[in-house]
C-alpha cells in the first residue's frame, strides 16, 4: 500500500514553517497526510560578563521562556502542544566569552485549512526572539544584555535547514 503523497499547498506550508524556523532554531517535520506535524526547537543564547552572572540571568531567561510558551499556546488557541523548557548551565565559548542557552521544543500539526493562527503564534514567538537577541532583556530586569538565539557557536556551525529535516 503506497502512502499518500502530501499536497502540494502542505509543502508550500512547510517551506514557510521552515522560512520562519530558521530566524533562530529549525525545524523538523512528518508529512502524516491530510496533515503535516512540525517539530520546532528555539534558541535563545544570553551573553554574559562571567559565570557567575548566570546565577542571575538564568530565572530571567526561564521566566522569559515560560512567557513565550504561554503566548505559543494562547496564540494557537490551544493547538500547539505544551512547550519544553531547558536553561543551561553557564558555559564558555573558545574565546572566552561566557553565556546561557534556553532551549524551547513544541510540536503543532497543521493542515491546508487550519494552519493560520499556528503560523501567527510561531512567527510571533520567533519574532520576539530575534527581538530579544537584538536588545536584550527589558529595563525591568537585571541590566540589559545581548541575547543570541543562535544555538552555540557560528550560525555556520549549524547545517541548513533542509539538511536538518532530513534526519527528523
């Protein structure tokens, strides 16, 4: 029994999905005909001065990173699933620099009529992230600081997206 190839309107939404995953994380992918569920992960990297600095950044970049899933959730109305969480541990780069890493995992199934306020909410939420890598974290916190949501190392580091959906 040969299985059903995904309509051409699923694989223009997934180059859109894909388009707006590669502003700061990427994205995998099943075509599950008439559906097509997406695997997202979101980076977000905080610079830090030292080590010890990531004592105070990290409960910011976690509440931060629960704020956001929220916003996933109620801006899907529901139909992305609850978002993981993860905060690193301070780390250092080879040259030196030290920063934290939050990691956001979701996963949504869309298909050709319902995919609309899924695309709204994640192009939002990765919106805001490249926001936040931008100008950092608000006044209301510690200092603000330069937030990356490049995973670590050089955007070069990372293979394209396509080449990552082909292992997901």
């Amino acid at each position: 029994m040969a299985l059903a190839q995904p309509s051409p309107k699923l694989q223009a939404l997934l180059k859109d999905f894909q388009q707006i995953a590669s502003m700061s994380g990427y994205l995998n992918h099943s075509f599950d005909p008439p559906q097509l569920r997406l695997f997202f992960t979101l980076y977000g990297r905080v610079m830090m001065d030292s080590p010890e600095q990531g004592a105070v950044l990290a409960p910011q970049l976690q509440a931060w990173c629960e704020d956001l899933s929220t916003r996933l959730r109620e801006g899907s109305s529901g139909t992305i699933m609850q978002p993981q969480v993860q905060v690193s541990a301070p780390q250092t780069m080879p040259d030196g620099r030290d920063y934290l890493v939050a990691t956001i995992t979701f996963n949504t199934k869309v298909t050709e009529t319902s995919y609309l306020r899924i695309r709204t909410a994640i192009l939002a939420a990765y919106q805001e992230a490249v926001k936040m890598r931008e100008v950092g974290f608000s006044a209301e916190g510690a200092e603000a600081m330069p937030v990356s949501t490049d995973a670590p190392g050089s955007p070069t580091d990372m293979p394209p997206v396509d080449e990552m959906d082909k292992h997901g």
